[in-house]
C-alpha cells in the first residue's frame, strides 16, 4: 500500500517559505514605490523589475547540475536564505535607480538559490505519488508569502505618496530583511529532518546528466516551461503594475495592498483544493485552463469604470486559476525526464521564468511607456493566453513502471 504521509522535512521547509516569500512580495512592491519616490516612469518600474531576473539567468543551470550532485541541500537552501535577506537590507540603502536595480538583482538570486534547492529537496525525497501534494502545499505557502507581504505594504506604507515614499519605504525594507532572517533558524529543522543520499561506493562513476538542450527534447517539457514562465510572469506584472494602476486612479496603497492580497489568497485556496481538482481533469487540462481563464479574468482589471469591486472580483478569480498550474508544470517536469535530472530540469524551468520575467516586463516597460498601465496588464493577458494554447499541445508521458527497461521510459528524447 502507497504510503500517502509527508515527510516530517516538508513542515519546516513549508514554514521557510511563508517567511521568505513575505519578505519578497513585501519588497516587490516596495520597489515599485521606491521608484516612484525616486522620480522613476512606468519605464523605469519595469527595466527595475526585470533586474530581479538578471543574475538567476547565469546562475541557474550550473546551480542545478549542482543541485542534482549533491548528498544533501540543506546548505546551499540557507544560504539562498541569508542573500535573500541581505538583498532586501541593501534595497533600504539605495538612493538611486541604478543602486536599486542592482539590489533587485541580489534578491533576485537568492530567491533562485532557495526556491531550487527547496523544489530539489521536494523532487528527490517526495516520491512520484506524493510530487503534486507536496508541489501544491509548497506553492500554497509561497502563496501566503505573496497574501501577507502586500498586506504589510498597505500597514507599513499607509497614504504616504511622492518623495515621502522613501523614508516609509526604508523602513518598510527593514521589516522585510527580518521576516527573511526569521527563516535562517527554521532552516536547522530542515537539516535535522531531511535525508542524505548515500555516499557512492570509492570508484564508481557519476550518472551522466542530460544538457540542457537534451532535456528540453522530453516530451512536455518545452510546454510546461512556457507554461510556467507565463504564470510566474503575469504575478511580476501584476505586483509591479497594479500599485501604477491604483496611483493613476487615487486608490491607496493599502487598498492596493488589499487587492494583491486577495488574489493571493485565491492562489492559496487553489493550490490547497489542488488534490481535489485532479479527480476530475488531468494536469495538462488543469493548466491549459489556469492560463486561459486566468488570461481572460484578470483582463478585466485595468478596464476604466469597473471600480474597486470589480477590480476584486477578477482578482480572485484570476488569482484561483493562476495558482493552480505552477505546481503542476513542477510534477509534470519531475515525471518526465530522468531521477537524476529533476534539479536540473527544475533549473532549466527557473530559466525560463527568470527569462520570462527579464523579457516580459521589460517589454512592459516599453509597452506602458506609450500605453500606460493598463498596456503592460493586457501584455500579460495576451502571454496566457498563448501558454493556454501551447500546453493543449503538449503532453508529457507517464514515468515507467519500476523495473522497465530505460530505453522503453516513454518519455526518453528519441535518439539523435
């Protein structure tokens, strides 16, 4: 009989991660008035943006490769831990959009560092019965972190508008290098509860890794990547631009805050009722339905007239369907290539979302600067839907019964 219990590792890891994703989506926001403070346009929030991205683009693949060699990541998740933390500490120093654009960039890399070796230790220790659970649980605290960070936004920033956003911003930036502190302590429990691999008999070789290029050749994996990328994508473009909408519109930030909150709330829900939605439709119907719907939802936002009910209505709805696909690209990827290639190809998955989230708002950024706001949303909207229609189109196989042959694995890139 599968043993369907979590591992006693996953509380404390699930508990790391509400304290480094609340100092993060309490620091993205943060930026965004930082740089309105700063005398910063819609230009500049989405080049700042897109320097979160920067330094993971370089660093993610040879991570992997790492990740995938070594006996244990407790090590390697705390130090993602304490740069996450200094990043955020830096950002309350900066006096200048270029000084704020390279602090990005350190947290940035941090939370490269951690969220892999977290999604590493996941994939190796989980086991394939238990990957969308404990993937769905992992994504719904990452998602209180993004409920409860913009809510400290709200309470931490309050009307304060213009040059004094930052002062309160400063402040509000120290809050956050705590919050990520608080999670260096818990990590130790990560440590005492998680196993290591075994040590390899003197002599015997490493199983070769897949390139990247190889890996990409499993069937699914390209979907599920571009899949992955728009959904991370879409949450940046609506943490940075949605505090630019409500400035337009005279909505506080506290009312901003209370919106992003509410979407991230219905990210929660869906991740949570994830076990439930599987019954009835497979993961790849599950995403192609969390990245049209939620394109069509959150569509509505940035529409003159609709008020801030109606602003919340597509939130929550946006935010259940945008929560549901991220775990399930992470399965999909972890089923589809090889045991010793799931960090690696989880790797290559934060590529292609640190791509996303260079390429993306970048290009939001050019967009907002001629169509506003409400431009760079739609740009968002437009990228789901194209992930809905790429993802109806890939299907990646089940992994082979224990003890098939590997040539037989159907979900092995055909031979070159």
């Amino acid at each position: 009989m599968t043993d369907v219990r979590l591992p006693r590792w996953l509380l404390p890891l699930l508990v790391c991660a509400v304290f480094v994703q609340t100092a993060l989506h309490l620091a993205r926001p943060l930026v965004t008035y930082r740089v309105i403070g700063l005398g910063g346009d819609a230009l500049a929030v989405g080049l700042v943006t897109a320097a979160f991205a920067v330094l993971p683009l370089a660093a993610a693949m040879p991570l992997g490769r790492l990740t995938d060699r070594l006996r244990g990541l407790v090590g390697i998740l705390t130090v993602g831990l304490v740069l996450s933390a200094g990043g955020t500490l830096f950002m309350s120093m900066t006096d200048s959009l270029v000084s704020l654009a390279a602090t990005s960039a350190v947290l940035g890399l941090g939370q490269l560092v951690y969220m892999l070796s977290a999604q590493g230790i996941i994939a190796r220790w989980s086991g394939d019965h238990l990957l969308d659970r404990a993937f769905g649980l992992f994504t719904a605290a990452v998602a209180v972190g993004q409920l409860v960070g913009p809510l400290l936004v709200g309470a931490l920033l309050g009307d304060a508008s213009g040059t004094a956003l930052l002062e309160a911003s400063r402040v509000a930036f120290w809050v956050a290098a705590g919050i990520a502190l608080l999670s260096v302590p818990v990590a130790g429990l990560v440590a005492m509860r998680v196993p290591r691999m075994p040590r390899r008999p003197e002599g015997q070789e490493r199983e070769p890794i897949d390139s990247s290029l190889t890996l990409m050749r499993y069937r699914g994996v390209g979907a599920s990547m571009y899949a992955s990328l728009a959904l991370l994508s879409t949450v940046d473009i609506l943490t940075a631009y949605l505090p630019l909408i409500g400035e337009r519109r005279g909505i506080s930030p506290m009312a901003v805050g209370v919106l992003l909150a509410v979407r991230s709330a219905a990210t929660i829900s869906s991740r949570l009722l994830l076990d439930v939605m599987l019954r009835w439709g497979s993961r790849e119907r599950l995403i192609v339905i969390s990245a049209g719907g939620s394109a069509v939802a959150l569509a509505v936002v940035p529409i003159e007239g609709i008020g801030i009910i109606g602003m919340g209505a597509a939130m929550v709805v946006g935010g259940f369907l945008l929560g549901v696909g991220q775990p399930l690209t992470m399965s999909l990827l972890a089923i589809a290539v090889p045991a010793n290639a799931r960090s690696s190809v989880l790797a290559l998955r934060m590529v292609a979302n640190r791509v996303g989230q260079v390429a993306v708002p970048g290009v939001a950024g050019v967009v907002a600067a001629s169509a506003g706001a409400a431009g760079a949303w739609w740009l968002s909207c437009v990228v789901l839907a194209t992930a809905a229609v790429v993802s109806q189109r890939g299907k990646p196989p089940e992994r082979p019964p224990d003890g098939a042959p590997e040539d037989d694995a159907p979900g092995r890139p055909p031979p070159a």
